[in-house]
C-alpha cells in the first residue's frame, strides 16, 4: 500500500529531501539564477546611470561579487548545509540572534529579487501581449511556486533547458554585435565616476544567485566539494558574458534609448538583426526571467525550511515539514511565493532590485566576516576547499570582500540622503 500524503503523512514518516543534483546541474542552476536576474533584467537601469561605461560596472561589480564568492565557497565547504548564511553566521560568530538577522535578510531578498525579475518578464512580456505587468507576473509567481512544490528534480531540468536558452540568447546577442565592441567609449561615462559606481551597485543585483547556490547543499550529492565549485564556475562564466554582452549593447544602440527600454536585450537584437531576432532574444529572456524566478523561489525556500528545523529553534518548525509525496518543503514553498506577492504590486523594477541589493549587501558583510572570525578562532582547520590568499590567519579575499561589500552599501545609503 503506497503511503498517504499530506501534512499528517509527512510528520509520520519525516521524509528527507532527495539528493538528484551534481556539479553540472548546481553550476547551472548558478548559471541560470545569476543570468536571468542580470544581464536580462537590469542591464536598461544600469546602463541609464553608466552610458557605455556599462561594461566596467559588471567588471566591478564581479571582483566584488566574486571575493565574496570566495567566502562563501570556503564556507559551503565546511557547512554543506542548505540553511547556509545562517550556519555560516551561527558557527562561526557564536550568536544565534545575528544568524537569524541573516536568515531573515535572505528570505526578504528571495523574495524581493523574485518580485524584481517576476517584473522584468512582464516587461518583455509586453513585447508579445497586452496582459496587464502586475497580473503577468503574478501569475509567473504562482506557476514557479507550484512547480517548485512539485519536486527539486522537475525544476532542476526545467533548469537546464531554460539556462541552455537563454545562454543562446546572450550567445546571439554577442555574435549581433561583435563589430561594433572598437566603437564603445567604455571610458567615456555620462555622469562621471558616480554614474559608473552607481551602476555598479544595481549591477551587483546581477550576481546575487551565487550566494543561493548554497541552498540546495542538501539535494546535492557530496555537497562538500560540489557547491563550492559551482559558485565560482558560475561566477566565472556568467562574468565573461556580461562583459561581452555590455559591449554589444552599448555598442548596437544609443544608452540613452537601452536606459529606458523595458525590454533592453529584445531592444539590441533588433538593432543587430532585425525584428525577427528581436522577437527571438525576446521570447528567451521571457524563459530566462521565468527560470530565474523559478529557483529563487527554490531557493529562498531551502533555506526558510533549514532555519526552521527543530535543532535550531529559530523559526517556527511548520516550515520545515516536508511533503510525504513530493519530498519538498510546502509550506516554505507556499510562504516564500506569498511574501513576493507585494513586492511585485510595488511595479518599479530598479527600486524593487535597489531594495534587494541593499539587503543583500548587509548579509554580504557578515559572511564575510564570519570566515575572517572563523579563520583567526581556528588557524588549522582548512579542511575541504580554502580561499586563497591567507597572511598569518587573516584571510586577503574575506577582507576584501568586506570592505567592498561596505563601500557599495554606503553608494547605496548616501544616494538616498
């Protein structure tokens, strides 16, 4: 007799998630996370503050993106746990009120980065319709929360088939404008330096799956030397992209009309290739955005569901039960999918990405300094994969990291005064 299913059930048998998930299907669930929630969402917002400086804002905004990687490689290595931020934080700090403080900043940028590229689709979307946005992407919210609930192997293939595409799409965007990369003024920034570092604030929102990368720790087999490769071949790879497909952007059409464009990489290929490859980039970044959204949410839920285990007693244990059937977190799934709701009603793409980028920012900061703590509390432990770069106990990149996490949440904080 097959098992029941349902709250009850699940209680029962506490079922375990299901480890489905290597180093190809992690690197691209990284690959496909950071692309989507960059170069297809905010490459119009960056580039309307960078001009065609805009390359050297995704430059910048990978050194930073990428020390910090470094951190989180080295404590993913440790803590191959899929609550994350929050282990790392707890066991290295000591204190268990900061690590919930980070926990909480991650589920709220989960849900706000869902919201900001739910957005972006319905930007491209109106490219093809005139479905109302906010009703678009709703209901893009509620179709990638059902698909998560259905289990982590559906989405991990829908995955892969969605970064193969739209890595084709920044592919042929590249290939559109490759004679056109010796015309871009990449020094000659509109607004100057500012312009160029406030670019690289909201590009930052560009790299923000890598520290997600971590939240599928225990569905990932030999998480320990998985993950920490998968974030920085992720890194890596979405980096060389960017850069190649910021130059073909600025290079295809005038900033000023790529900075107000709701649909800017559609807007580039049919520059470069007519309305046909237009309609083509289009229609991929609508897979590309729905497949970002898709394992944000994935994501975001992992780790509410590992906070929320009864060793932890930080938040409440309902979240953490698991689906008899499905083995998946339903109720985390079903909570995170709800607190995207109103950040989407918010409708404003480049202040829903700011809100996430300032959050995001501060857990940054703390990651990083919990390896810098952890590595002088315990000099000898480098077991599994370590940053490199170490003087005496002080870890270079965690430093780094730290300090240039600071200095674009204080862009941030002083735009706003």
């Amino acid at each position: 007799m097959s098992a029941p299913e349902g709250p009850g059930a699940s209680e029962a048998a506490v079922p375990s998630l299901s480890r489905e998930l290597g180093l190809f299907e992690v690197t691209v669930y990284g690959v496909g996370l950071i692309l989507g929630a960059g170069i297809y969402a905010i490459l119009g917002e960056a580039t309307a503050v960078a001009g065609e400086s805009v390359p050297l804002a995704f430059l910048a905004a990978a050194v930073v993106a990428g020390l910090t990687g470094l951190s989180y490689a080295e404590l993913a290595s440790r803590f191959p746990k899929g609550e994350g931020d929050y282990v790392y934080v707890r066991e290295s700090m000591g204190s268990k009120r900061l690590a919930e403080v980070v926990a909480v900043l991650r589920v709220f940028v989960g849900a706000v980065s869902a919201a900001a590229v739910a957005l972006a689709f319905s930007g491209y979307l109106t490219a093809f319709t005139d479905v109302p946005p906010a009703l678009a992407a709703l209901a893009l919210v509620a179709l990638a929360s059902a698909v998560n609930f259905w289990g982590i192997e559906l989405s991990a293939k829908l995955n892969v088939l969605f970064t193969a595409a739209e890595v084709g799409g920044l592919a042929l965007v590249i290939w559109l404008g490759r004679n056109t990369w010796g015309s871009v003024a990449v020094l000659d920034a509109p607004f100057g330096g500012s312009g160029v570092v406030a670019a690289t604030f909201l590009v930052f929102f560009a790299y923000l799956g890598f520290g997600s990368i971590v939240n599928v720790a225990e569905e990932t087999r030999d998480a320990t030397r998985t993950v920490p490769r998968a974030i920085l071949l992720s890194i890596a790879t979405t980096t060389v992209l960017y850069v190649l497909v910021a130059f073909s952007a600025v290079g295809l059409v005038d900033w000023r009309a790529l900075g107000a464009s709701a649909s800017p990489l559609a807007l580039v290929a049919e520059a470069g290739g007519g309305a046909v490859a237009g309609s083509v980039v289009g229609a991929i970044a609508l897979t590309s955005t729905a497949n970002t959204v898709l394992i944000l949410l994935v994501s975001t839920s992992r780790l509410l569901y590992g906070v929320s285990k009864s060793e932890y007693r930080s938040f409440p244990t309902m979240f953490s039960r698991i689906h008899a059937g499905r083995r998946t977190p339903y109720l985390a799934v079903a909570l995170v999918g709800g607190l995207t709701v109103p950040f989407v009603l918010l409708g404003d793409l480049g202040q829903v990405a700011a809100l996430a980028n300032a959050a995001l920012l501060v857990v940054f900061v703390v990651v990083n300094a919990a390896l810098l703590k952890l590595r002088f509390d315990h000099p000898g432990d480098r077991a599994g994969f370590t940053a490199p770069l170490t003087v005496g106990r002080l870890s270079v990149t965690a430093l780094a990291g730290l300090v240039t996490t600071v200095a674009l949440l204080v862009v941030y904080v002083a735009g706003l005064l």
